[in-house]
C-alpha cells in the first residue's frame, strides 16, 4: 500500500474539528516531509515517530514519504498528532483489519514508543461522535475522561504497540467505563466552619440563588476569601450538559485532574492579581481559554480588587453583560463561554482599616480616594450586590456552636433556581434572575405603589445608573423567589436599594 488516510482531531477555541492525515509513500530518495500548516512541534514529530517506530519493532517508510494534514488552511500544533502519523506510517506495510479511518486517534509519542496524554480528549470524543466515527484512540490518561461521552467507544493505549493492536482486532484491551463513583459531587469546605458574618452570609445566599455579582469590603481578616471559597458549596448541583461543558474547557487548558477525569464540582478561579489582561480573558495568536470561561458555571474571585491592573478589570465588562467573550486574531475570531458569578474582595482603603473602631487608618484622604478610584464606576455598576463583612466578636469567635451547613442553604438555593428555570423556560440564554432581559424585567418584576414610590426616591437621592435599575430589579425579584412570594414587595425593594448602596457611601 503506498497511499493511507488515518483520522485525528485538532483544537480550535473550546472545540475539536477533525483532521485527515494523509501519507504517501513514492520514490527512492528517504526523505520525509510534513505539510498542512504544522508548527514547529509538528514538524519535529517526524523524528519522534520515526524512532518509536524502530523502538516498537516496526519498519520506518524508506522512501520519499509525504504526510499531509488536511485541511490544510487550519494550522496544526502540538504534538497530539504523533500517534496518528505513526499508525499511518505502520500502516503503508500493513493491512488493519479495522479501518483506520472509521476510528479518531490522537496522542503524543515518547521515543520508546509509550503514548503520553494531551490535552482536549473530551472535545475530541465529541467531535468524533459528531463525525459518526465508531470509536476513538486516546492515551491511557485521558480515556477516562472521554469515556463519559457517550454513544462512542473510548480506548486507552499505553503504548504504539497497543494502539496497533486495536487496529488489527487483536488487542486485549476493553472500551473505557465512566468511573461513576467519581462523580459524587463533594466539598472540602463548609458554611457550617464560618463563625459570625450572618448578614454576609445572607448575602451570599441571595447572590447565589439568583447568579447575582457581589462585592465584600472589610478589613483584613474579616474572612472574606474563607466566605468566597465556599460559594460553590452552596451552588446548585451541575447538570450533565454543564458538566461536560466545564470538564472541555479544562482539558482544552490542560488543568484537568487525570485521576478524575471529570469535573462534577462547580469551578473555583481565584487569579493572582497580577493576571495579564490575556490571562483572565484568554488570548494569543491561537487564541485560548482565559480565567473567565475556566470559571463558567462556577465562581471567579479577584481578591484585592484595587490591586489589579485597571485595563484588565475593564476587559470583563462585555463578558459580565453577554456571559461570553469574543476574541479576534489574524488566526479568526473565538468565542468562549463565560457565565460565572464574579465574586470581588477589597479592603476599604490601603492600610485596610479605613472606618474601623478599634485601629486607627494610616492612610490620608488622597491615598483612600486614590485607591478607591482604582474600580471604575462601570464595572461597579455590574457588580449587584455590595456587601460590608466587619470583624469578628471574639464572643462569636469562640463559640462552640456551628452555622447552618453548605447542605441546608444549597436545599434553599436549589428551590430558587427551580423557580426560576420554570419562569424563564424556553428563554433562550436566560438561566436565572441576573441574566433577565428587558422584556422580562417588564413581565416579571412588577412593583406596587409603595416599591416604586421607594425606588423612585432612591434613584433621585443617589443618583443610581439605568443599568443599577435593572439590577435592583433583578435583585428584588430573587430576595422575592427566596421568601417564596410571587410578586415583589416593598421590603424587597428596599433591601435590594440597600445592597446597592455601598458603593454610593465609598466613592462618592
């Protein structure tokens, strides 16, 4: 055979699209060559699978040997094509009893011929069922995770020789079972170890139960990243399509946990506040995810929020709107997904004792202003929720007594959002009270006489934004769902003005 075609997949944003590599084999001068838009790990993967190869017992292709990588306008990278190439190569002198072009391989080659993992597995498996392939090839690492893809058999080779073995239907070697005993969905962190804060954590729990942005401002110590760490344990359960959708992005990023395989706890992000403007969005000439579409369907937490760049604080205001971020290069144009739930922690000034009873602030009228202008008003505007977090009563402190568990407040918060999954059914992009749109601001968040006569004040006395209108609205409509009340009442209203008015007390 001087001519074979072998399936294999590459990435493009958060997906896989397939890729046919193509070898041919004609002439007498040894020669190899790899066209297609390889990049430099591509092209070094010809010596690579040549001497896994010779280290396997199989014979190289001897003469001038064309690989081709179609389509050829997509640039290929990484060394994820190894395997297919070589499989491929092997099969210029063999006759596979399964079709390799029925089956998507992917996989890095070590020189001893053993197949080293590489990253979007999940995403390759749902392209190759997509394509209608009868199975997938992958390294032993990553089947796990793509075996909970299902409708598709998922195979995990250790080494050439097994990936050969398959081909020619004498491998010993079984399709990959989802370990569903992996996938109970568990916290190490409880509500219950938070002493004091109620009226925080009341806070929390409206943020959450409506998918709402928050921002907690106390002095150091407060507890407000041990509050912020705990979120998620109170978020509801992911369905599966979630699951599987968080679980890509992750792999696509290669930060995946092997042993797993699959992410069944909703993400916790908590970026550095030296992130590049690159980092939190995604980005390079390939664009890739950034710590916004990592924490989709989960919590991203910038502790020290003046401390980070402001340039890279704007660049989440689209994402915060549209729950997505669009990315353009000379490469095209990626979107990612990126609904999550912001959670911002700052102190009041940069001593962080600004206010504070008990120790005197060090800092000067200028230095607070100055630090407090770090956030700009725009990015204030999209953050619902303003929440001051005190310090702690050593009274509260030491009591033997425990708060109310992760367990019991997500109960509350899984009936809120069943509510609201009812109300917004067939709502296309609308998931919870956050992210309602106009119309549904109009049908759903009604206010009698006395609400509106509170938000009409509140409004003129401070000066709130339309965009602070909507989110008091939205804010309202969630503190309703929680009392379990079908039209909002002035005391939502109220408290809803009352989370908003934080940032009115501080950068005024």
């Amino acid at each position: 055979m001087m001519f074979i075609k072998v399936s294999s997949a590459a990435l493009r944003g958060i997906d896989a699209c397939e890729v046919e590599i193509e070898v041919n084999e004609g002439g007498l001068t040894p020669k190899t060559v790899i066209v297609g838009l390889p990049d430099a790990a591509v092209r070094e993967s010809r010596d690579r699978v040549y001497t896994a190869m010779l280290n396997s017992g199989f014979v190289t292709p001897k003469g001038h040997t064309t690989v081709n990588l179609a389509p050829a306008d997509l640039k290929k990278e990484g060394p994820s094509f190894d395997l297919p190439i070589a499989i491929a190569a092997i099969g210029l002198r063999s006759d596979f009893v399964k079709d390799p072009d029925e089956v998507l391989i992917s996989g890095e080659l070590a020189l001893d011929g053993k197949v080293r993992p590489v990253k979007g597995a999940l995403a390759m498996a749902l392209e190759a069922r997509r394509l209608g392939k009868k199975a997938v090839i992958l390294p032993e690492a990553n089947a796990l995770e793509a075996s909970h893809v299902s409708g598709i058999k998922v195979y995990g080779v250790a080494t050439l020789r097994e990936a050969y073995g398959l081909l020619m239907d004498d491998s010993p070697l079984k399709p990959v079972q989802p370990d569903h005993e992996r996938q109970s969905e568990s916290y190490a962190v409880d509500f219950a170890e938070v002493k004091g804060q109620t009226h925080v954590k009341r806070a929390l729990e409206v943020a959450v139960a409506g998918g709402h942005n928050l921002l907690m401002l106390g002095p150091p110590g407060t507890g407000k990243s041990m509050l912020a760490k705990r979120l998620p344990s109170i978020m509801p359960l992911m369905t599966e399509e979630e699951a599987i959708e968080v679980t890509k992005i992750h792999s696509i990023c290669g930060v995946l946990d092997a042993e797993t395989g699959y992410l069944t706890t909703r993400p916790f992000r908590s970026p550095h506040h030296t992130i590049s403007d690159a980092g939190l969005l995604g980005g390079s000439s390939n664009p890739n995810p950034g710590e916004i579409s990592l924490a989709h369907h989960g919590v991203l937490f910038l502790d020290e929020l003046p401390e980070f760049r402001r340039s890279t604080l704007e660049v989440m205001r689209q994402p915060l709107e549209d729950g997505k971020v669009t990315i353009s290069r000379a490469a095209g144009t990626m979107t990612f997904p990126a609904q999550f739930m912001l959670v911002a922690a700052m102190n009041p000034c940069p001593c962080g004792y600004y206010g504070d009873l008990k120790r005197e602030c060090r800092c000067g009228p200028v230095q607070v202003a100055r630090y407090r202008q770090r956030i700009s008003g725009p990015l204030l505007d999209r953050i619902d929720l303003h929440v001051e977090v005190p310090l702690i009563d050593y009274k509260e402190l030491s009591a033997a007594e425990t708060g109310e568990s992760s367990a019991t407040i997500r109960e509350r918060v899984a009936r809120v959002r069943a509510i609201q999954r009812e109300r917004f059914a067939g709502a296309k992009g609308v998931t919870s009270n956050s992210t309602m749109q106009p119309r549904h601001l109009k049908e759903h968040c009604q206010l009698d006489a006395e609400g509106s006569q509170y938000l009409d004040q509140a409004m003129n006395e401070m000066d709130f934004s339309a965009r602070a209108y909507d989110r008091i609205l939205k804010l309202a409509r969630t503190l309703a769902d929680l009392d379990g009340e079908t039209s909002i009442k002035a005391n939502h209203v109220l408290e809803a003005i009352q989370g908003r008015s934080l940032d009115r007390d501080l950068w005024s």
